[in-house]
C-alpha cells in the first residue's frame, strides 16, 4: 500500500527531479520497486508515469488541484508520462490553472496521449492564453488533427500579430502552407492576405478590424480600403461605430475611396454612410457632478466619455444610379 503522506512530501521534491536528490527522495514509500523507478536521472518521470496504478494515477490528479503550484506542475508533466488515457482529462482541466507554469506542463504533456479530446480545449487556449501560445501550438501540431483547422483560421483575426503569426505556424505545419507564407509578423500581412484573393484571407482582416489590438484594426481598416468586395465594405461601416475617432477616421478614408471607385458596392448603405462620416466629430466629457472638471477629478460612475462623429466629406450619392 502506497504511503501518501511521502508521495506529498517527494512531490515537492519533483520540481528538482534534474538533480540527484530525487533518487533519495521516493524509496521511502516503503516500497522497493521505488529504487528502480527513481534513479535521478532524465527517465524518471517516463518510468514513473509508466508505473502508476489507478490509486497512484488518483492520488495524483487530487495533488494536481489541490497542490502548491510546484506539486501541480510536477503532477501535471508526470501524469503526462503515464501510458494511461485517464490522465487525459485531467490535464485538459489543468490548462485552466491559475499559474502558468501548470497551464504550459497541461498543455505541452497532452501532446504524448494524442487524444482528440484534447484539440479543443488547446485550441482555445491558443485564442485566449498568450502564455501557452508555444506549448499549445506545438502540441496541436503534434496532434495534426484536421478538425483544429477551422478554428484555428478563425480566431487568426484576434489581437495582434503575435497570435497571428503562432496560429498560422500551426496551421502550415497541419498542412496549410498559405498561413506562414501570408502571415509573418510585420506590417504587410494584411496587404498578403488581401492579395491572395482567398475569402478566408479577407475574413481574417475583417475580423482583425473587429476584434484585433489597436495597431492591427489601424491596418485592417486601411487594407479593406484597396478590397472590391462586399464583405469589406459591411466590416467597414461596422467600424464607423468604434470606439475612437481614429479607427473610425481611417474606415471612413477607406468607405470614401470605394465611394470614388465602386459605388455599387456601398449600395443601398449610401445615406447612412453619408450621414455617420459627415456628421462633425464630437469628443466631450461629461462630469455630471462638476461639468467643467477634467476626467481625472470625477473618480466614480458620474463620469461618461461620448465620442461620436467624424467630420470628413463624403461624396452625394451619384446621379443616375438607383440602389
């Protein structure tokens, strides 16, 4: 019978399996065949997870949400070296750990079970973790699931260039060479999609000017000005009602050019986009306790920030066409 009380004290020693107090460490479980197991070098957590048994793979699992963050991580990277499919489910759930440290050892050690279970859960880790970009993304490679493609394309347009560029690494390595080749992390990735004709290419800028970080919604709005498509022009009057004047400004540059060269395409939105990138830009703060205060001295809910309009001309519908 497994004596716990030694395997929580040796699990804090599993952070330092890499020196040789490790092998001093576990024999005290007063079983021998610990002796051959831990040896204090690089195998140890391989025969280790190669050797557990359903009582040792359970005692694990709780060390893996109840330990300290060390415990966690060195339960999480040696039930990855189990041979069991148990262990999967476990550390899909360890990749919500509060510590990164966990949520990297969950990640990368799902890529030794490929399990499908896994695809999702990396996949969102991929859209809303920045810490596990690397780990997440090597092991869905790892995994080459097809069923990780699509979302991996759609979330392509989220935040900033960083995600765009571990994303389409990704994706080339599950066989589709066109992301790395278009997306390189610089300013000419949106100028490469637009130019590559191809629609999913065009929805990740729509979606960057949507949901990207500012510097990538600055890109997107320009780039959707130099796209003869309809699905650029709907992205660009959706971001007339940004949040600041500046994505809007450079949308409504982009609306007025297509204005000049395919009216067509603005259509039956013409009055609208008229009025909205005409109406003059007004930038107020309001303080509803003391109007003439600057923001910095209304430190509660009395404070609202309206930010509307953006004073450019834009041309009068053309004579002659009926949308």
């Amino acid at each position: 019978m497994f004596d716990w009380f030694h395997i929580r004290r040796a699990g804090k020693k599993l952070d330092h399996w890499r020196s040789n107090r490790r092998a001093d460490a576990l024999p005290r479980l007063g079983e021998t065949k610990w002796t051959q197991i831990i040896r204090g070098d690089a195998e140890d957590f391989e025969r280790l997870g190669a050797s557990m048994n359903s009582g040792a793979l359970k005692k694990l699992r709780e060390l893996l949400e109840n330990g300290d963050v060390d415990v966690r991580k060195a339960a999480a990277e040696t039930l990855a070296a189990s041979t069991s499919d148990v262990v999967v489910e476990p550390l899909i759930e360890a990749m919500a750990d509060a510590e990164l440290r966990v949520r990297k050892a969950a990640a990368a050690g799902l890529g030794k079970h490929r399990d499908r279970r896994a695809v999702e859960p990396l996949v969102k880790a991929m859209e809303d973790d920045e810490g596990v970009l690397s780990a997440a993304g090597d092991t869905l490679a790892t995994l080459g699931d097809e069923a990780a493609v699509k979302p991996l394309v759609r979330i392509l347009g989220k935040e900033g260039s960083r995600r765009r560029a571990a994303v389409a690494r990704v994706l080339g390595q599950l066989g589709r060479l066109q992301w790395p080749q278009w997306i390189r992390s610089d300013s000419d990735d949106f100028r490469r999609l637009s130019g590559s004709n191809d629609p999913d290419a065009l929805n990740v800028i729509c979606r960057a000017l949507e949901l990207g970080d500012p510097e990538s919604r600055r890109l997107a709005a320009a780039e959707l000005g130099r796209v003869a498509h309809l699905n650029a022009i709907e992205a660009l009057i959706k971001a007339l009602g940004q949040d600041g004047k500046e994505i809007r400004k450079i949308a409504a540059h982009s609306l007025i050019a297509h204005a000049g060269s395919r009216p067509d395409l603005i259509g039956k939105n013409w009055n609208d986009v008229f009025r909205r990138i005409r109406q003059e830009h007004t930038d107020r703060n309001v303080c509803t306790h003391y109007v003439d205060y600057s923001p910095s001295d209304c430190t509660d809910s009395t404070y609202e920030h309206t930010d509307y309009g953006i004073g450019l001309p834009f041309p009068e519908k053309p004579a002659g066409l009926d949308f």
